[in-house]
C-alpha cells in the first residue's frame, strides 16, 4: 500500500480517443493537410500537445506549430473533448476503493489541468481526486520529474510513498526520473511487452487490479 496513488490521464483514467481524433481531423482538413490514420493521432496521446502535432502535421517550425496548437484549442477542443472524454469502466471504482483504504489520489498529465478538471467536474470526481498537475504547473512536461517532484514536496512525501500508474513509455520514463515506483496498464496504445525495457512493479491489464 502506498500513501498515494498518481496516474496519468488520457488512456489510464478516461478514454478521450474520440475527441482527440475528432478534433485533430477537423483541424487538419481546416488547414489544408493531408489526412492522417487514426493510429498515428492515437500513438501520439499522452505526448505534449506541440510534440503530437508535430508527428502528425509534419510541421517543425515553432511558430507555426504553436499556432496550430492555438487553433487546435479554440476551434475544436474547447468544444468537443470533454464531452468526447468517457471514464474507463473501472475507474471510479477504483478510486473510491484507494480513497477508502486512506490513500492520497491525484493526476500528473501533459494535459493541461484545466481540460482536466472539466472531466473530474462532469464525472464528479472531486471527492475522489485530490490534485491535479497539468502541463502549465510544471517547467518541462514528462518525462521530466517535475510533476511527481511537486506531489512530493506538496503533500511532503518521499519517492517509496508514491507508485504512478500510466499508459505508455513516456509515463514508465516519468516514473524512472522520479525515482518512484511504476505500474503499467495496457489500455492505451502500449503493450506489456514495450513496457518492459523500464522498470515496473506490475503490468495490469485494467485499473481495478490495482486494489
């Protein structure tokens, strides 16, 4: 049992798929760019917003980029994500049970916290959530340390206190830099197999195996 329990938003708490799809299609057939699979946007989730449209425009200027991230938000995501962001089957139940059990609950996403607590308000979740670190509380995003590093010095706790339980390589790296413990669950895009070049303490196939 740990004294808090963090995990990574998009494909480890809620499925927003369909509104990132969604939104990224609309976006690019606005601008002009060729079509992109679906696969590509979805490998991209859980990355930092101007790293995914990089991948899937092919843009690298900066400007430019951040541009599309700007349209990206205004026109489409501020409309479309959160109502397209469902809860996984197991998540509320999984946090009432850790938050029963006396454990501290939180997210650290390279989401921005605002999107973020839209979902936490239309799920009512604030009971089950205690905080939330997005991309604009911290310096640099995951896998930098940076969001784990802040839960540690809010709440006054130690790396062996906190396990982070998330979706993909980039959270398995998060946890390695944090020097905290890391479970893996194969909801997103990232199998047991991938995660096993990074340290873990378990790969689970659903969040209820977690309690």
């Amino acid at each position: 049992m740990y004294k808090a329990y963090v995990f990574d938003f998009d494909y480890t708490l809620v499925n927003s798929e369909q509104g990132i799809v969604m939104c990224f299609e609309m976006l690019l057939e606005a601008q002009g760019f060729p079509p992109v699979s679906r696969k590509k946007i979805c490998q991209t989730i859980g990355k930092p917003m101007t790293e995914s449209m990089s991948i899937i425009t092919g843009i690298t200027d900066k400007s430019h980029i951040l541009e599309l991230c700007r349209l990206y938000k205004i026109r489409y995501s501020d409309k479309y994500m959160t109502p397209n962001t469902h809860l996984f089957p197991d998540t509320r139940s999984t946090l009432k049970k850790l938050k029963v059990q006396g454990a501290l609950c939180g997210i650290v996403s390279t989401k921005t916290r605002h999107r973020i607590n839209q979902t936490i308000e239309m799920e009512h979740l604030e009971q089950l959530v205690d905080f939330v670190i997005g991309i604009e509380d911290v310096d640099f995003p995951k896998p930098a340390p940076y969001g784990l590093e802040l839960v540690q010095k809010r709440y006054r706790l130690s790396p062996q206190d906190i396990l982070y339980i998330g979706d993909s390589l980039i959270d398995a790296q998060t946890a390695q830099n944090s020097h905290v413990d890391f479970t893996g669950v194969t909801t997103g895009t990232t199998t047991a197999a991938d995660f096993e070049a990074y340290p873990f303490v378990r790969i689970i196939k659903k969040l209820s195996e977690l309690v």
